[in-house]
C-alpha cells in the first residue's frame, strides 16, 4: 500500500504553530525582524525547523520589494534573432542575480496583453517587450502598476519610452541604394502594413526614399501573418518578366522564409534577373540555396542593452527616458549580384 502524500507545509501552518499571525512569520521570511521579539523569532524559528518548511520563493518575492524576476514579451521565439537577443538579456540579467520569464505573443495583441496581465500579477520588477502595433494601451497599464518597461526591435511612435534598436532608416536606405548600384531596375516591396511600429516605417522610408532620390518608382504587396504564400507568388509573377532585372526586398525578418518559399520558381534568375534582399534570418539564409543576402541586426548586443537599461532604471527609479540605436550589417549573397564596374 502506497503511503499517503506528506502533507505541504503553509506559511498559515507556521504562523498557527508559533502561536503568531502570517504577516508576522512572513516579515521574519523576509528578514524583516528588527521590531520583532526574541521569543516571537525563536518560535517561528522551531516551527520552520521542525516541519522542515520551505517557503515558496516566488511567494516570498511578491511579498519582497524586487522578486527578481523580468518578463521579455517577444514576437516569435523560433527565430534566430529571439534567440540571439534572449541570450544577450540573459548574459546581463544572470550576473545581477535576475532571471527571465519568457513569452511568445506571436505578434498577436491579445496574448501580448494576457502574459502581461499575468506578469504583472507574478510580480515581475519590470519588462522588456518587442511590441505589437497595439501596445499602447497595454504599456499604460504597465506604468499603472509602478513598472518599468523598455521596448526593442521597435518602438511607438505615439507613446514616450525606454527603448533600444537598430538603424533600421540607414541599413534599408544603404541596402537598396546598393542594389540600385548593382544594375536592378525595377523594385518590388512585399510587406506588412507600417501602423505605429519605428522599425516597419523607417524600413519602409528608407525603401523608398532611397529609390526616389535616384527617381525609381515600385510595387508593393501587403501581407500578414501568417504570409499568404500563393498571393505572393502571384504578386511576383505579374511583376517579374525574366529580362528586366528585378529587386525583391523582404523587411519583416518574419516573413523572409516564406517570400524566399514563394520566389522558388524564379530561384534559376538569381541574381542576375531577380534579387533578393531581406533582414536577418541568420540560422539559414547564408546555407539557402541561392543563399539570401539580408541586413542583419545585432541581437545580443541588442538584447544586452535593453537589460542593462532597464535594471538601471529599476535600481535608480527614474523617469527620464532613455533611448539607445546600434548598427546593423548586410550579409551580400546569392541573391544578390555584384555592383556594376560603371556605377
């Protein structure tokens, strides 16, 4: 016969056999004991050794000023830049003794809000979120509850915050200005809609500023996720007619596999007839075949950042709000065919 489960210990347990109240047994867990008396210590002391009792420590963290815990919101954590910058937050938040609870909103405005909620009533000391266009609402909820909160990847436009990233206006800019350079005469963007988001709208003004300052116009197909891989495929073949050298420029990294799916058939054009340049993707686009030439972010750097921005604005409690923008790289390849001798 099986012996019974051993009953688990509460704080309500202790504080009964100490002949005390719970709030008491919880400010000696919480080494709150400076107007508490010998007597009052020395039984709650026997009662925990006794019953071997072992608080819950995040319990102890809510009841505690910091629980030392952050919440990262990130929009998909399957791709190699969630990893990358993961690894970056954590590579600062561990040597301060912090550790990290990770969600995915899959870019989805009602599950962001959901972890939110739910973080904020764990007691998390504060967040670092790649934001959804319909972020706002939820960040003042954020304040309301007294935390602090860092964006990345992006920002809001209608919404003052801490934030960290990229150069997203100049790598678009630079990039297309390379392909312009490269011989490309006609210029297709595949991309989901702008709204508020910094990172989507200086990729997309650096796209076409860049275009019209050489006096280049384009066509554009909007998409969504999850990415309609038979309506990009049939955007592309009404644009690309095999002679006219044809750029394709990709600015969601998570979109790039899906579009590079849907140029399968123009894959024997490249680069010469069709290009292809999108961002990041790092874990495949330089083993693809043609290998995808993209603009890629520094995402641990990026990730390490935000951490240190926002453990600072824990321990300073400030207000002030700080902005940081890194460097991006391009990875030409494949995809891409070698600036003309006459440009």
């Amino acid at each position: 016969m099986a012996s019974a489960q051993k009953k688990r210990i509460t704080i309500n347990d202790i504080a009964q056999m100490a002949g005390t109240s719970k709030t008491t047994v919880s400010f000696y867990l919480n080494g709150h004991t400076d107007r508490m008396s010998e007597e009052t210590r020395k039984r709650i002391e026997e009662a925990i050794r006794e019953t071997e009792y072992q608080p819950n420590p995040l319990a102890r963290g809510m009841n505690a000023k910091s629980t030392k815990l952050l919440g990262v919101i990130i929009g998909d954590v399957t791709n190699e830049f969630a990893n990358r910058f993961v690894k970056g937050v954590g590579s600062v938040a561990d040597h301060e003794g912090y550790r990290l609870l990770i969600c995915s909103s899959n870019y989805d405005s009602e599950a962001e809000r959901a972890y939110i909620d739910r973080l904020i009533a764990l007691g998390v000391d504060g967040f670092i979120v790649q934001p959804t266009a319909r972020f706002k609402a939820i960040a003042e909820s954020i304040e309301a509850a007294g935390k602090k909160l860092v964006f990345f990847d992006s920002k809001l436009y209608d919404y003052a915050s801490n934030w960290v990233k990229t150069d997203n206006y100049e790598a678009a800019y630079q990039a297309i200005e390379h392909c312009i350079a490269c011989g490309y005469q006609r210029f297709l963007l595949v991309a989901a809609a702008p709204q508020l988001l910094s990172s989507r709208i200086e990729r997309f003004s650096g796209f076409v500023d860049a275009l019209q300052d050489e006096h280049r116009d384009f066509s554009k197909l909007e998409i969504d996720s999850p990415v309609d891989i038979k309506a990009v495929r049939e955007f592309l073949r009404a644009h690309i007619d095999g002679e006219t050298p044809t750029l394709v420029f990709a600015p969601n990294c998570w979109a790039l596999p899906d579009i590079y799916v849907a140029m399968r058939e123009f894959y024997p054009l490249m680069p010469e007839k069709v290009g292809l340049v999108g961002f990041d993707n790092f874990d495949w686009a330089g083993v693809a075949f043609p290998s995808v030439s993209s603009i890629e972010q520094p995402a641990f750097e990026e990730g390490r950042e935000a951490c240190r921005i926002l453990l600072d604005l824990i321990a300073n409690d400030s207000s002030e709000k700080v902005h940081q923008v890194l460097s991006c790289k391009t990875k030409w390849r494949g995809t891409i065919m070698a600036p003309r001798e006459d440009a």
